[in-house]
C-alpha cells in the first residue's frame, strides 16, 4: 500500500512532538518541512533527518515532494496555510483548533470538497484508547444516563512568554481558543450538539480571555462545567456522569486512565495508555482515510469540528473578545 509522505508547515513545539510520533507509524513518512527560516528548517531537519527542507510554505505546498501537510503554525495561520496546501492538492491534517472562527473553517472544508482533498482538524485526544474507551463505556450503558460533564484544562505560561502568539488577539489567542477546544469537543461527544444555554464567564488580559468558565445546559437537563485558562492553574481532570455512576478522568480530554465509580460497587481502574506520545492514533487514523480516498474522517467530522467553531465564535461574543478575523457584521 501506498506511503503517505507529510510535509509539516511550522518548527515550533508542536512539530516535534508530530515529527516523533511519525516514526512509530507505518505507512507515513516525513518526507519534508517547510520553515519561514532556512537556519530552523536545515535544524529541524538535521534533528528529525528529514529530506527536503523548504525555505516558505509555498514552495512545500507546489512540490510533488509531499501528499499530506500537517499545518503546525498559531491558529491566525491555519486558514491560510491549509488553503495553500488544499488548493495544490495535498491532504491536510490542520492543529487545534482548525480555525480562529467558523467561518474560516467553511471556507476551508470548502477548499478540501472543490480540491477532492481530505481536511481534518488534528483533534488527536478523539482518537486516544481512553477516549474510545469511555465512548464505548457510555455507550454500553454501564453508567445509566449521561446528565453531566466536568473538565478543566488550566495552565500557566511563564512570564517572560508574554509576546506569545497565545497572548495575542491577531493570532486567535486566549484560553478558549488554545485549551477550552478540548473542553468543547469533550461535551460533544458525552452530551451530544443540543445545547439550550451557554453562560459564559471570563477575566480578560490584553485583550484576549485569561480564564474562561462555561456552564452549558442542553435540551434533556443535562449539564457541562467547563474550565480554560493560561495563566491559572487547575488540576487538568473531568468527570463523566450518570445515573448509575460517574468516570473520573485524570486528563480529561484524552485519559490514559480511568477511575469508575459504579453505584453500590468497588472502584475500578482501567488503563487506557497511548501507543506512543498520544498523536500515532491520529496520524494511523489520517492515513486509513487517505488510502481509503475518504475525503472526511468519519471520526473526526467536519461538522464535529464546525460545531465546536460556532460554538467559540458565539462564547468569543458573550465574553467581548474579538479577533481581526471577525466579520464586521458580528
Ligand atoms: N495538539 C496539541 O496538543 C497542541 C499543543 C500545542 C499547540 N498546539 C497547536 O499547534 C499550533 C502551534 O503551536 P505551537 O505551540 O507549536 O507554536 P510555536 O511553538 O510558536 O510554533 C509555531 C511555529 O509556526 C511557525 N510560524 C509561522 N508564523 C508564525 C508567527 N507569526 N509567529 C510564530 N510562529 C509562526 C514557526 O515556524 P517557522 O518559523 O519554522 O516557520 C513556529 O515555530 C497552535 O495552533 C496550537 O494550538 C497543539
């Protein structure tokens, strides 16, 4: 079978946790990088013994040196990034989250369909055995009816980072945006798309979201308490609940283990650990759908992806944070 060769866009932190978790998967190979630098190209190459360095994004996205770009830049970049890559024909696998607003996202899946290219956002914790694990869980009913999630994914960046791009309001950036994603899509897939209510707090900071607390409630009752935030540290856990127990999940969004707790019976811990650095699942899953010729990943959707867009763009609104990327008319 074909081997699918990725360039990465972007040398930063993320492209070296992607350039080492490649190696661990067959079928793909990282055939080149592309760098606005030639000195961080010719390093990151050197490190990671990558071919072909390409100095510019462009000339990576024109080459028939690769089939699939992984789209490693700050979030202000994806759009633009992803389109140059989709448009020349190449697949792509775009970072968290896919784009600064919704629109920007479908203008991108509309670039995939016109180009006959899969898209798909990089939303690796959906693909972890934990996450797959505790979907099979609820499905099988063994904690009754779903009515709640918790999750907080809270960090702090160092002082002396204050000129990063998650600081900075033209770059998307903020915690909603960097951390509150994973939070988003986690109730997305314990809880489902109708939700009634968003009350949405947040302590702002040059302009962009600190600390962001959501309380969701959808059309059954059931509710989510999300936590994000950059500069506060939480302890980084969730909890599923149902009628007949509850999930606690260190690592919320992507567990490598769970601790359940069943009415009336002893805790159980089941190990969930990832293969390698928790991304060779999505880079194994991107590669079935482009050897299957899908052109969206059944698991990873679009409309999973869209959804959680939308549903940033409407909190962005409640909690006066704009980016240059909204519309004049929002
Ligand atoms: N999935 C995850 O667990 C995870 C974790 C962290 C970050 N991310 C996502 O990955 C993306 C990149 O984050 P990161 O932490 O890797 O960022 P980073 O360390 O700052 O690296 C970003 C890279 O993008 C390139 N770039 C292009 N335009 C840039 C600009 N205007 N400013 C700065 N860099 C620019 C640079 O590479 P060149 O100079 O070589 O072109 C830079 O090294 C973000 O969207 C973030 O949300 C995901």
């Amino acid at each position: 079978m074909k081997t699918i060769r990725f360039g990465i866009v972007g040398t930063g932190t993320i492209a070296h946790r992607f350039a080492q978790a490649i190696r661990n998967v067959p079928g793909v190979e990282l055939a080149a990088v592309a760098s606005r630098g030639k000195q961080t190209g010719d390093a990151f190459a050197a490190e990671f013994g990558i071919p072909r360095v390409f100095v510019g994004y462009e000339t990576m996205a024109q080459s028939d040196a690769i089939d699939a770009a992984y789209i490693a830049v700050p979030h202000s970049g994806h759009c633009t990034c992803s389109c140059l890559m989709l448009q020349n024909g190449k697949h792509v696998l775009c970072e968290k989250p896919m784009a600064v607003t919704a629109e920007e996202g479908e203008r991108m899946f509309r670039a995939a369909k016109e180009n006959g290219v899969l898209l798909m956002e990089a939303m690796w914790a959906r693909l972890v055995p934990g996450t797959l694990k505790m979907l099979e869980l609820v499905q099988s009913g063994v904690l009754g009816d779903i009515q709640s999630v918790e999750g907080k994914f809270c960090y702090t960046m160092d002082e002396d980072e204050m000129d990063h791009h998650v600081f900075l309001p033209e770059h998307g950036g903020g915690a909603l945006l960097d951390v509150g994603v994973y939070g988003l899509h986690f109730a997305q897939w314990y809880l489902g798309r109708d939700v009634r209510t968003i009350d949405a707090r947040a302590v702002l900071y040059g302009g962009v979201d600190a600390h962001t607390c959501l309380l969701m409630q959808y059309a059954n009752g059931a509710i989510a308490d999300l936590s994000a935030a950059i500069l506060l540290r939480k302890p980084n856990e969730g909890y599923v609940y149902g009628s007949r127990g509850y999930a606690h999940l260190p690592r919320f969004y992507a567990p490598q283990q769970i601790e359940l707790h069943l009415h009336g019976q002893e805790t159980q811990t089941i190990g969930t650990p990832y293969a390698g650095n928790g991304f060779e699942e999505q880079i194994a899953h991107f590669r079935d759908c482009v050897r299957q010729g899908q052109e969206e990943s059944p698991v990873v959707t679009p409309s999973d992806t869209l959804f959680v867009l939308r549903q940033m763009d409407a909190i962005r609104k409640k909690i006066c944070v704009r980016y240059p990327q909204d519309s004049a008319s929002d």
